[in-house]
C-alpha cells in the first residue's frame, strides 16, 4: 500500500486549486462583460430589449447551477454535438454569472440620481454618452463592494462543476480521497484552501464598503 505524506497530498490539491482559479477568472471576466451588455439591455427604452434581459436574469436566478450545468453539458450532448467538461463550465458559469452581476449593477444605477439623468441630458447627451460619462462612473463606485462580493460565490460555484467531471478543488479532494482514505485531511485541507481564495476577497468586500459609507458621510 502506497503512503501518501501530508504534502502529497496538499501538492496535489494545489495543482487543481490552479483550475478552481482560472475557472473563477473566466466566470468573472466573462460574466462581467455579457453582464455589462444585459445592463445596457435591461435599462434600454427598448421594451423588447429590456424584456429579454429581465426574462434572462429571472431565468438564470431562478433555476439551480447545478441544473444549468447539466443542461451545457449534456443537454448539448442530445444534438451530437461533443462539449468538453471545461467548456461547458465556463459557458454555464460565465452565463449564471452574468445574470447576478447585471442585477447588481442594475441596482447601482438606479441609485444615482435621477437629477443626473436629468442634468446630462440638458447638455445635449444621448443614452450612451450619458452611460459613460455620467452615470456609469458613479455607480461603479456604489457597484464595487456587491461586485467583489459576488466573486466569492463564484469561487464556491465552481466546486459544483465537479458534478460533470471538472477536475477542480473539489473533485480533486475526491480523487484524494479515494487513493488515501483520509477524507478528514483530504476535505478539511480542501476547506482551508476555499477559505485562503475567498476569505480576503470577503474581508475587501468590507472595507469597500466601509470606506463607501464614510466617503459618503463625508460628502
């Protein structure tokens, strides 16, 4: 029977502890920019626009990850067409992600003031111009603390892509687990590594937000 040492063990969660990252990034990074044009959508004068992001973001919020998982990577399966594990959790992630951070953001902008709308307009700007110059970069600020708040959830998220065969954190604690028969090493290092990703992502979220409030007090 093969011993497996404590660092063997962490070195090989480390490894996958690379996947849960870049999966995260890729949730975030896509999720953001297909958020950002479900925004623009859902605060269109457009009504069939902004239907369609208001049916998206209730669909997307509505339904479990896990099932939007499945739906990628199976439910493309029934077409014939061959979806590897990490496409279809990057499309299903970057896709539930989307859904959240366009809520958020949308909540942002609608806290400026409505005075501002106003104000731009009387300088003669269209919608878009408005957006950019005025009502985006104020709301960015209110926008901060929810958003890094969010890629916590993110990062817990990707350990349901397990479920399909992504070999990340989690998987990986399984895979351990099955060769040393320590699940209480295996998952309580599996814990501490979720807790080093998301624990200073938490503790930014908060200072954000105190700072935000004091900044806010101030003016």
């Amino acid at each position: 029977m093969i011993e497996f040492t404590l660092w063997d063990i962490l070195r090989n969660l480390l490894l996958a502890t690379r996947w849960t990252i870049l999966l995260s990034l890729v949730s975030f990074i896509g999720g953001g920019a297909v958020g950002l044009g479900l925004l623009l959508l859902r605060i269109s004068k457009n009504k069939a626009c902004s239907a369609f992001a208001k049916y998206y973001i209730e669909l997307f919020q509505g339904t479990p990850l896990l099932m939007q998982l499945f739906i990628a990577f199976f439910g493309l399966g029934l077409f014939g067409i061959d979806v590897p594990a990490w496409l279809a959790a990057g499309m299903a992630l970057i896709l539930w992600t989307a859904a959240f951070l366009a809520e958020i953001w949308r909540g942002c902008v609608e806290s400026v003031a409505r005075g501002q709308w106003e104000a731009s307009a009387s300088l003669g700007m269209g919608r878009l111009q408005q957006m950019r110059y005025v009502i985006l970069p104020q709301a960015l600020r209110v926008a901060i603390p929810p958003t890094v708040g969010f890629s916590v959830q993110i990062i817990k998220g990707t350990a349901l892509t397990s479920i399909i065969g992504f070999v990340e954190l989690s998987k990986a604690g399984t895979v351990v687990t099955n060769a040393t028969f320590q699940p209480f090493t295996v998952y309580g290092l599996v814990a501490l590594i979720y807790f080093a990703l998301c624990w200073p992502l938490s503790k930014s979220s908060q200072v954000l937000e105190r700072k935000l409030n004091v900044t806010h007090r101030n003016h």
